[in-house]
C-alpha cells in the first residue's frame, strides 16, 4: 500500500517538476534483458513457437510478460496486445504464425495521438532460412529490444496526454513482416501516429575494422515520401521540399535533443545501402518514422553463423556489445519520447508567396496547443536555425513581411501548455504529419 501511495504521488506530480525520465537507464537492466533475449537459443521467425526454453514462441511470450510486469509497477498503466497472423514471402516458404509482444501506455487526453517505441526481437545467422543453429542476436536485435522495455521502464512512471506504444517485432529478418504487422494494427485502431522510433542495432561502438565512435549515433530518415502521390511530386519537383518530409524533420528535433556528449549524426536517407528496418513499413502508410543505429556497424557480428575463421570472431554474442553506449541510445530515446508524448501535434501549414514581396503562412489550430511558433531557414541549410522567427504566438496565420519567398524554407511548430514544443512542420507540398493519403489496414 505504501508503494501504490508513492506511486500516485509521483504520477501526480507535475510532470516539469519531476526528474527527467531517462535519468535512471540502468546497464545492468539492459544488460540483463540482452542475456536473457540470447538464452532462448535462436529468435528465429521459423523457429519453435512451442517450446518453453527455445525459439521465437517463447521469446515473444517473455517480452510480453516483460511488459505485463512493467505494467505492475505503475498500476495498470499498460495494456499488453499480441497481434498476429499468418505470413509467407521468399525467406518464410511455409506460412507462419508472426507475433508481436505490444504494450500500450494510453494517454490522458489526446489518446488517439500515439508515439512508437519499437525493436525486433528476432534474430538469424548466415543463412536467413537457417532456423536451427544458435542465432544470439544480441545486438541484433536484443539490444533494440532491451531498450524498449528500459523505455518503458522509465516512461510508465508518468502520465502523458498522448498514447506511448512498446512493440516488440518479429519476423524483421524475414522481410519486415513485424513492422508491417504494427503498422497495418495502427491503420485498423485509427491511431494518429507522431513519430515512430525504430531501434535496430544500437549497441556496440566499434567496427569490424577496428574503428570506435562510442559518442554517435546515426538517425536515418526518408527525404521524399514514400507516400507521395504523383500530384504531390510533381508539386514538390516545382516548388521543393524534398528535404523537408515530416521524417526528416523528425530527425532534426531528435538532433536538437542531443548534447555534446553523446551526438545525433543524421543520416539523410531511409536506411543504410541496401538495408532496411522495421520503420519502412510505417512510412509506406505515411506515417512520421525514423532509424536508430550505432555510429559504426560491426559486420562480423550480424547475420553470422558462431564461428572462428583465420583468427577473427563472427557471431552476435553479449561480450561484442557496448552497454555503456546502449545506456546512452536508450536515454535520448526516452528523451525524445517523452518531449513527444507532452508536445501537441505539428500543425499542417500551407504557404503563400508567389510573385509577392511578402510571405503568408496559414494553419488549423491544434488540439493541446497553447501557441504556435513559425520558422525560416535558407533552402540549402540543413538544420532549422535555434530560434524561431516569431515564437509563440496564438495566431493560425502569420504575415512576414518583405520575405520573399522563393529563397526560404518556411515552418510551424506548436507548443503545449508546459512549454514543450512539437517538431517543425514544413510548408511544403506533403511536409505536414499526415498520411498524404488515409492509411489502410
């Protein structure tokens, strides 16, 4: 009783005043979870759904009851889901039964607004049909999926006026079947997804060639979308924005959360070369979706078969991880989450200054926002500048007058009652965070 009354007390309390959520990310807790993810053997998608100790089945249910224990902790504040269905494709030859382990933290006030924490959970060596051997898949990706439950961990402590959704995927090594899975369950519950932050190999900081960055890690994001209709890219070849996607603006308020210490390197495209993650899923149905990944990838610990040949380890084992550095992915992933989960939607703004001497910006209001601020950069800089052009106003329009428009890129952001502010919403064709068009299941 006494813990449930400090519990209430803390959730209580405004959510300003209390320490920051990332503050208490503990390496032994992730450290731990890992070795547990590695204990069951193989995470493969084909591997035994049945068995207790060994395979996918029994890893989804651990990361679900991992999620329904967390849930203890703050009351019932989650709501455990395990979506799933038949898939087949050229790495799954016979149908098999696809889970996710999903943990739903519903918000206060706007619910249907919803922010996405996720990690696979499966695993694989060099053959990806190989569903018998060891596959430990501790870094990829035990690590994402230790973070989302430290994430978790720490964010279920609080109340927030949106959703905040836990997933752990399966089937990503198979061809992003998870990924899919969640994205189609998001369509079908009508969420309005803000951000999807994907975390797939976040745990080491050196390279197979001996190269270290223990203070980087890359946020990759799409620069066209992959939703555009032909409408749309035809109107953004005329008018630009093709670097200003709702996702890679996403990527610059991530960046702006960093600190020197441990930097945000952007990368300006959807996923390494020739690669891909669970968050592509989300952007084909338009939806707001980043990548977290090490600064420097170690190719003799993914995808490999347990082995030593002419003296070099390969396999994705525990003791090739970094924690101090997954510690580190971990806190600015909850940093984000929660400014996410406090700030309202970006607004939609659209633009008007052609053949003018003056620039026009017009938007709808936004639930949960007390005020708007808009924004100005030169078309080849990459970062929006640190301060706004007008802050905060309360106005849905704003005139700039003797800015012509041709030479800017324009934005608006909106602000909460706390004082958290939204990611940028670009004035350009398709720059709102919005499906272009409406998501199917």
């Amino acid at each position: 009783m006494k813990k449930l009354a400090l519990a209430l007390a803390f959730l209580s309390t405004p959510l300003a005043a209390q320490t920051a959520p990332e503050a208490n990310v503990s390496q032994a807790r992730l450290k731990a979870d890992v070795e547990r993810l590695v204990a069951f053997g193989t995470r493969h998608t084909l591997s035994s759904q049945t068995d207790p100790k060994r395979g996918i089945g029994a890893a989804v249910d651990w990361g679900a009851d991992a999620f329904r224990a967390i849930g203890q902790q703050c009351g019932g504040c989650l709501t455990v889901v395990l979506p799933e269905k038949m898939v087949s494709g050229d790495r799954i030859p016979t149908p098999v039964r696809l889970r996710n382990a999903v943990a739903i933290q519903r918000g206060t006030e706007r619910p249907n607004e919803v922010v996405i924490v996720q990690g696979h959970i499966d695993s694989r060596v060099s053959d990806p049909l190989d569903f018998t051997k060891d596959a430990p898949g501790a870094n990829d990706d035990g690590s994402g999926s230790a973070l989302v439950l430290e994430a978790a961990r720490a964010l279920s402590q609080r109340k927030y006026p949106v959703t905040i959704v836990y997933a752990l995927l399966s089937g990503e090594e198979q061809g992003l079947f998870g990924g899919r899975l969640l994205a189609d369950y998001a369509a079908a519950q009508g969420w309005k997804v803000k951000a999807v932050l994907n975390n797939d190999i976040v745990g080491n900081s050196c390279g197979s060639d001996g190269k270290c960055e223990s203070d980087v890690v890359r946020v990759f994001s799409e620069g066209p979308r992959f939703d555009l209709t032909d409408e749309l890219r035809a109107a953004q070849r005329r008018n630009g924005g093709e670097n200003d996607s709702p996702s890679r603006n996403l990527s610059r308020y991530v960046a702006g959360l960093d600190d020197p210490a441990f930097r945000v390197r952007p990368i300006w495209r959807a996923d390494r070369m020739g690669r891909g993650g669970d968050h592509l899923p989300f952007l084909e149905k338009g939806y707001p979706a980043i990548r977290f990944s090490v600064g420097i990838e170690n190719y003799n610990n993914q995808h490999q078969d347990l082995r030593t040949e002419g003296g070099v380890e390969y396999g994705d084992t525990v003791d090739k991880m970094d924690f101090t550095y997954l510690a580190r992915v971990t806190a600015l992933n909850i940093r984000v989450a929660d400014r996410l989960a406090r700030a309202p939607m970006p607004p939609a703004p659209t633009l008007k200054g052609a053949v003018s001497t003056d620039t026009v910006l017009e938007w709808a209001t936004v639930p949960g926002a007390t005020g708007y601020s808009i924004w100005q950069r030169r078309t080849d800089e990459a970062a929006w500048p640190a301060t706004p052009v007008i802050a905060n106003v309360v106005a849905t329009s704003a005139r700039l007058e003797g800015v012509r428009g041709d030479d800017w890129i324009f934005g608006v952001s909106a602000t909460g009652a706390d004082g958290t502010m939204s990611p940028v919403a670009s004035a350009v064709p398709a720059g709102e965070f919005a499906p272009v068009s409406p998501p199917k299941p």
